[in-house]
C-alpha cells in the first residue's frame, strides 16, 4: 500500500502542472479519475486486507469521480474545451462504476 500511495503522490505534482488552467474543479475530477481507473485495474487475491483497500480506494474514487462527472458535463456543457476534458478523462471505471451492495 505504501509504495502504491508513493507512486500516487509522485504522480500529483505532474498532474498539478498540466491542470493549472483548468477549474478547481475539473483538475479535481481529473485526479479522482485517474486514481479511479488505477485502483479499478488493481486485484489482488492473495491478500485479504489489501483487496479490502483496493475496494475502499475504488469505492471512495470511482464514487467521487462519477458524481463529478454527471455535475460538470452538465455545468461546462457549453465549453467543448472543458468538456473534451471530461469526456476523455471518464473512463471505463468512472462510467461503469456502482456502489456495492
């Protein structure tokens, strides 16, 4: 978990430059995002308690990103700059994302 958390925070200030010109809240959507499909592509069988974080990180990003998501494709729906932003960064895992149970 540490070394996944590691490379998740080296990847921010990365990530912090190319947004700057982006809304608050778009660069939010777009880290949700991205740490949506990371975690969604993580499976780990061997290991109770770190598949159990691996669903929490899903769980807590994929949620975020999708309620983002549906609240700026509606916001900036008369921006196509911003919105070729959102569309591109929902990916499969923020579309296809459902809560369980």
């Amino acid at each position: 978990m540490k070394l996944v958390l590691a490379f998740v925070f080296a990847c921010l200030p990365l990530l912090a430059g190319a947004q700057e010109k982006l809304p608050k809240d778009v660069a939010k959507f777009v880290e949700h995002a991205q740490t949506c499909e990371h975690f969604a592509g993580e499976w780990d069988d061997n290991d109770k308690a770190r598949q159990r974080e691996i669903i929490a990180a899903v769980d807590d990003a994929c949620g975020q990103a999708q309620r983002q998501w549906k609240r700026l494709s509606a916001k900036y729906a008369g921006q196509p700059k911003l919105q070729k932003i959102i569309n591109e960064q929902a990916n499969d895992a923020v579309r296809s994302y459902r809560k369980p149970g």
